[in-house]
C-alpha cells in the first residue's frame, strides 16, 4: 500500500471511531486546548523532541545536514549544537539516557551514543532496519520503525530486549513517527496526519487518540506537504505536553480535552 493510500485507510479508521456509539469500549477521542506558543526554528526538519533540566533537545533531519540541538525554550535560541557526520547520514530520533544522549539514523542502521552534556561522539551503535524515534520509560529505551512495531532496547547494550505491535480496533498502524513516554503510556505521532496516538506499552492496543487539526495557524504553513505535525516532548515536573512539526514556526503546550468536553481555543 503506498503512503497516500495508507493515510486515507488510517483518517477512514478515525472517521469511524468519530461516527461510532459510545460504548465502554471505544477509544477516547481527545481534542486540545493551547496553553502557550513557543517560537520554534522554521528551518527546523523535526525528527526527535524532548525536554530536560528546563531545555528542549531536538534532532534534525534532512541530508545534508542533521544535527542534534539543545534550545532554550522561551526563545528557541539554539545554545549547543553539533552536525552529524558524515554528512551522507540522515539524522532521526534522540532520546537523553543518564549523562548520554542517543540518536538514530533513517535508513543507515547506524546509531550514535554522545556525552549529553558535550555533545561528545562516545560510540556507535547498529540495528536492523529503519530508525525513526526514541523515548525511554526510565528502564528500557522505547524505539519506533515506521512499521507497526514498537521495539524496546536495553539501555546500556542498545540491543532489542522485545517488541510490541501497535493496533487500533485490531488493526495494525504503521509509519509511527516520533515517540514519547508520558504517564505510563507511548504516545507516537502518525507520520503524514494530524493525529497523535497514545499506545499501552504492554499490549500495543491504541486507548486513546488526539486530534491536533488545526493546531498551526494557515497562515504559517509551508504548503510542503511533509512538513507535517512531528515532534513530542513532556516536561514531568511541570506536567507540560509539547508538540510541533517539520519545519514549524511554532511550538505549543497544549492540554488535552476529551472530544464533547471542548473548551474555548480547543480543537475538535
């Protein structure tokens, strides 16, 4: 199936999850409300997000020059950054883990351990297939693929320990983007759409999904048709959930609000 076919097979799934009575056993469907914008580079190509120690790190893509970033995040200023090499790498998801930051890379198999605090190269690392995203749950690093698996890796040895398949209604979902660990469950972007959806890390079943339609202003799209909605971090202290995209202007901390419950300024 081709990535136009499969997205309109995947907004189908929602629409009926929308059309659906409500049962005990439906999927909850949650809308936002913005607490805040944030500025976000619009040079950006967002691949992995996540907040630590009050900064957000960010790795980007595309070729020919992916780097990893740590930003302040009231202005976006970029504070330390360094270039992935060579330059024939295409950068994707990071994930902090003790004093070490660790990213991935498209289609190379290759990945990159580095001092969190230097940026310092300390190793790398290989996996088969496609890397996409990373997150952790304080034990194990949790990995996406872009298929419907959910690959989770020890630590200290980057070797996959177990997987999951992610399923919504029984069906598996595939092209899960970035991914984050918030409140015991995953919550991965669906590459190409609007939505985010937040997975059990046990059983890969999909219990809720949050629809983001409308989040970035028209007026500030690109009209390029990837730069979509891509990019999660949680700041756990201060319970805040960001999110943004490729090549946005504009990052925002949103609250959820269950669909039906919608307040002022919430989507759905």
């Amino acid at each position: 199936m081709n990535l136009r076919s499969w997205r309109l097979a995947f907004l189908a799934a929602i629409a009926a999850l929308f059309c659906a009575s409500p049962a005990p056993a439906a999927v909850p469907l949650y809308g936002y409300q913005i607490v805040h914008t944030y500025p976000h580079d619009r040079g950006a190509y967002t691949e992995g997000l996540f907040f630590l120690n009050g900064y957000l790190y960010e790795s980007t893509g595309p070729y020919p020059r992916s780097q990893i970033r740590k930003e302040v995040l009231a202005t976006a200023k970029v504070v330390q950054s360094r270039d992935l090499s060579p330059a024939s790498l295409f950068g994707e998801g990071i994930v902090n883990w003790k004093n070490r930051l660790i990213q991935l890379t498209w289609q190379s198999q290759i990945g990159f351990v580095y001092d969190l605090a230097t940026f310092k190269p300390l190793r790398q690392f290989s996996y088969p297939g496609e890397g996409w995203a990373l997150t952790q749950n304080g034990r194990e690093l949790i990995m996406s693929d872009g298929t419907p698996d959910i690959r989770f890796l020890d630590p200290e040895t980057l070797k996959e320990t177990h997987r999951i398949t992610v399923t919504l209604n029984g069906k598996p979902i595939d092209h899960l983007n970035e991914v984050e660990w918030v409140k015991g469950e995953i919550l991965a972007n669906v590459w190409m759409t609007n939505y985010i959806v937040s997975i059990n890390p046990a059983t890969g079943v999909v219990d809720g999904v949050i629809d983001l339609t409308g989040l970035l202003p028209r007026q500030d799209q690109s009209g390029v048709q990837d730069d979509v909605l891509n990019g999660i971090a949680y700041d756990p202290k201060g319970d805040r959930l960001f999110v943004t995209g490729k090549r946005w202007p504009k990052l925002f901390e949103i609250r959820l609000v269950k669909k039906g419950q919608t307040a002022d300024g919430a989507g759905g």
